[in-house]
C-alpha cells in the first residue's frame, strides 16, 4: 500500500514571521547577506559565496549574459540555460567572463578600410557611438585609432568614406598600457575630459576598452560576485545527457557553477553524470542539482552524487503545470522544511554543510523572506527576473502596458526535453509540463533588486539577525489562517490604487 505522509503539503503564502527581539545594532547596513554555494566542512569557509542570496533560473526567457551580468553585478548568480547548442550557451558564459567588471572587451570594432556607413550600421546594431578601429577589425587586433559618431556628420560627409579618415590616430589616442588599474585609468579618463580609455598591450594590441559610466557603475556596485581574477562569476545548467560535451566547453568558457537543470533530479542518471565530472574534474567543479522534495532525495544527492548545493521544487514554478500534468510534487514550504531537516541531520552526522537552494513558486518578496527563515541558503526564481529589462526576450506593449514574454522548460516553445526525460530513448516534448505566458516588466535588475534586499535586510533586524544562518537558526514561522492572511492586506478601506487615482490627485 502507498505511503500517505503526514501532514498537510504546505506553501510559502501560509506562513508568517514572528519578530525577535530588536536591538541597537540591528540596523540594515550591518547586515550581510551572504550565502555559501560549495559544500563545507565544519571549521573551514565554503569556497564560492553568493553576496546576496538570489539566484536566476536556467531558462530561456531569462538567464542570458545581459542578465547574468546585471545580477553578479548585484552580488547574486544567473544559470545560463542548457536548452540550446553548446557554443551559444558557451558564448553566452565568455560574454559574461569577459564584461570585466570595468575593463570591456570591446565588441563594435572596425577596420580602417571601413566605411562611414559601416560605422552606422554597426552603431544601429549595438547601440554605441564610440569604435575601437583595428588593422583587422578585430576586438584585439593591433590598434590603430578610434571614430566616435563627433567624428563626422552624417548629414554632409559622404558615407563611402574611409574610416581611416575621419578617425583620431593611436598618436593622437590617450590610451592605458596593459596592467594598470581601474582607479589610475579613471584618473586619466578625469584628467583629460574623456570618455573611453583604450588599453593596448606591449605589441599595441587592443585589450580593453574602459568607459567614464562604468567605473561610476563599479562604485555603485559594492557587491558584486567577482572571481579570483576579478571577472564576474557566472553560472551554466547542464542536463544529463550531454555532459561529456558540454561541460568541457562550459569550463574550458569559464563557467564556475554547474548545475543540474532537472525536473526530477532523484535519479541514476544524475547520480551517475555528477560522479563522471568528480572523477573527471575533481572537487575543483563547484556542482549542484536537483531538483527534490524530500529527505531520501536529499540524502541520495548528497552522499551518492556528492553535490556541493541541492535544489528544491518540484510543480511550484509560475509557468508549471507538472503537478496537473502528471500528479507529481509538493507544497514549496513543506518540501523546503523536510529537506532542511535532512540537510541539519546530515551536517551532525558527517560535519558536512550543504547548501540548499529552494526553487520556483516565489510570488512575492515576502515568500523570498520564508524562505530563507525556513533553511534555505538562497532562491531561484525565474518570474522575478523574466520582468526586468535585462532578461533575453523583446518588450511588448498590450493594451499600453510594458510586457514581457515568459515561458517554461516544459512547453513546446522551450523544447527542452532533456529537462523532463533522463532515459536516452525520449527524444520530444510528448506532452507540455510548462506554459506560454507574459509578465510585466517591473525595471532593471539593479532597481528591483536593491529593494527586495533593502525589505530583506528589514526583516531580518526585526527577527533580531545580522546574518543568514542566524535568520533560519532563530526565525519562529506560524501557519497563518485564511482570516489572518486577509486581516495582512489593507481592510476596510480604498485605496488609491483601487480608486484608479495617482498620488497628485490624491493630494
Ligand atoms: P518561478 O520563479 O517562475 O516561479 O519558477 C522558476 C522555476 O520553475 C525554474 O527555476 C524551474 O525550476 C521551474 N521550471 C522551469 N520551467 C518549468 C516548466 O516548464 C518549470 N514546467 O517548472
């Protein structure tokens, strides 16, 4: 007979937080946010720590560079999805490694032999106005000028024109050499009233091009999730049937998490990918998976495939539709505190911490907040992302709203079967497990995100926390009725919003 679990199965919306004692030095700014990724023995630090506990899901329609870099910017991490060739999403991880954070690959470059309406044209399709010019307009070729959209007029200079023509020479370029720091090339790029530095090695080679706005943008960005040669760290997913291809590739682009990108991650097959990459790679690959939803899964992730971080979710994503499809998963919160439980028994145990992320199904800031004082080391959210300006797909108007597009793994648009079937022999989508839909678009990531954090970090002085494992350690939740749910809203009032008034009306 079928085992029947006690308990309801439980979601994030049905829980509260109760407040802890408050003291003097709970204040915002002494909070830190950050979370490990690797899996760590007791006494020792994990070896990849997000700064801020987000992370974006591997999909389509949201983790791309733009992103991707957007988020490490932030302190978090994107997975750039697996459901597509191995040399696009290997491109997509070099775009990111080489954003630099200050020092820019330039990618609008030009040849001298250019013409002015190559110049156009390229500027219409990257959107800048500055071109590094190189012997053979390459992003590291030998340097020889730069062509700025003053350079010429383009209503009185005849566009055939040669680029070598109009653009200043490398005599006349203030430039940097090879090895100096953001803060000297900011000095100069003050001192002589200019815009972009470009920095050229001993053989005049172009490297790099920094820009006046980026280096502003750096100091904005204290948080940023930077490697050991201070490039952003990027994540990829990864399925369990090309593996032997794909991950060289990601790693040979620089990729520094792998992660499983799985409906159902308590398999062999992850097992037995996860177990070729240690035996390849070593513990140097930091790698995760999923996903789960219960203590045998858990345990099996852990000590079988040997995981640095557990995903968990199965069926709550915004665009899922796996539990009406095939009757399978279970309520986020009830899921996350099971897996929690096993991961705390496991640490006594063994003395190993593994990190636990909790995946999908967060449909507001406050369910980002239980989840965290449930146990989980940081989030993935897919929707969350796919409303920024930043994630790949085009803006849409409908009916004068901003949209986005936004769909599943699991529907036929995606066609990611390999997300959905681990046996070899499916090679289709039979049925849909994901759906088709838009989202509004809320902002850019570097809006919408300091504001989540800016209430997270609220709440946890109101538990009485500075950090996250003491948030989970001393959080108290209550289940909270349907009654009580309705007395959080606003009650027995309209507001402005519902009164279809702005706020100068309102005044
Ligand atoms: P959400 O943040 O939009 O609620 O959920 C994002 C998560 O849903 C992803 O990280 C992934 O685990 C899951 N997902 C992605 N596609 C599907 C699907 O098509 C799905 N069913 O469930």
């Amino acid at each position: 007979m079928a085992t029947i679990i006690d308990g309801t199965s439980r979601t994030f919306s049905e829980y509260l937080i109760l407040p802890g004692r408050t003291t003097a030095s709970h204040l915002p700014q002494n909070v830190d946010l950050r979370s490990p990724v690797t899996r760590f023995r007791t006494g020792e630090s994990p070896t990849l720590q997000l700064n801020i506990p987000l992370v974006s899901a591997a999909m389509q329609s949201v983790s791309g560079s733009d992103l991707a870099i957007a988020l490490a910017r932030q302190g978090g991490l994107s997975f750039i999805f697996c459901s597509q060739s191995i040399a696009n999403q290997k491109a997509m991880i070099e775009k990111v490694k080489s954003h630099k954070a200050g020092f820019v690959i330039s990618d609008s470059n030009l040849k001298p032999t250019d013409t002015l309406s190559d110049f156009l044209s390229m500027q219409k399709k990257t959107g800048h106005s500055t071109m590094a010019v190189t012997v053979d307009g390459s992003s590291n070729g030998k340097f020889v000028g730069i062509i700025t959209d003053r350079d010429f007029w383009e209503s009185e200079t005849n566009l055939s024109d040669r680029v070598a023509d109009y653009m200043t020479p490398l005599a006349r370029v203030i430039y940097g050499k090879m090895g100096i720091s953001l803060k000297e090339a900011n000095t100069i790029l003050r001192q002589k009233k200019k815009q972009c530095l470009p920095i050229i090695d001993d053989q005049e080679h172009l490297q790099y091009l920094v820009f006046t706005k980026d280096y502003v943008d750096h100091k904005n960005n204290p948080h940023e999730l930077l490697d050991m040669r201070k490039r952003l760290v990027v994540g990829a997913a990864i399925n369990t049937h090309d593996y032997k291809e794909r991950v060289p590739a990601l790693l040979e682009a620089g990729a520094d998490v792998l992660c499983f990108d799985s409906s159902d991650g308590y398999s062999d097959y992850q097992r037995d990918a996860a177990l070729w990459i240690r035996q390849t790679y070593g513990n140097s690959v930091v790698l995760g998976g999923g996903n789960i939803v219960s203590a045998d899964g858990f345990r099996f992730l852990a000590q079988d495939a040997q995981l640095d971080f557990i995903k968990v979710g199965i069926g709550g994503g915004s665009i899922c539709i796996t539990r009406e499809q095939k009757g399978i998963g279970r309520g986020q919160a009830s899921a996350l505190l099971d897996v929690v439980a096993e991961r705390n028994k496991y640490f006594q145990e063994t003395g190993i911490y593994i990190p636990i992320c909790s995946d999908g199904g967060l449909t507001n800031d406050t369910q980002i907040f239980i989840a965290l004082a449930m146990g989980a080391d940081f989030v993935m959210m897919g929707r969350y992302f796919a409303m920024t300006y930043e994630s790949p797909t085009p803006r849409i108007n409908i009916r004068d709203k901003q949209y986005k597009p936004y769909w599943g793994e699991g529907s036929n648009k995606a066609r990611n079967w390999k997300r959905y079937h681990e046996e070899g022999a499916q090679t289709t989508v039979q049925f849909e497990e994901g759906v088709d839909a838009y989202v509004p678009i809320v902002g850019s990531v570097k809006e919408v995100v300091p504001l989540t954090l800016a209430k997270l970090r609220a709440t946890l002085c109101n538990v009485g926390t500075l950090s996250l494992p003491e948030f989970a350690q001393k959080s108290r939740l209550t289940l909270v009725s349907e009654q009580s749910f309705i007395e959080g809203g606003t009650s027995n009032v309209t507001t402005i919003d519902q009164l279809g008034l702005t706020r100068a009306d309102a005044s």
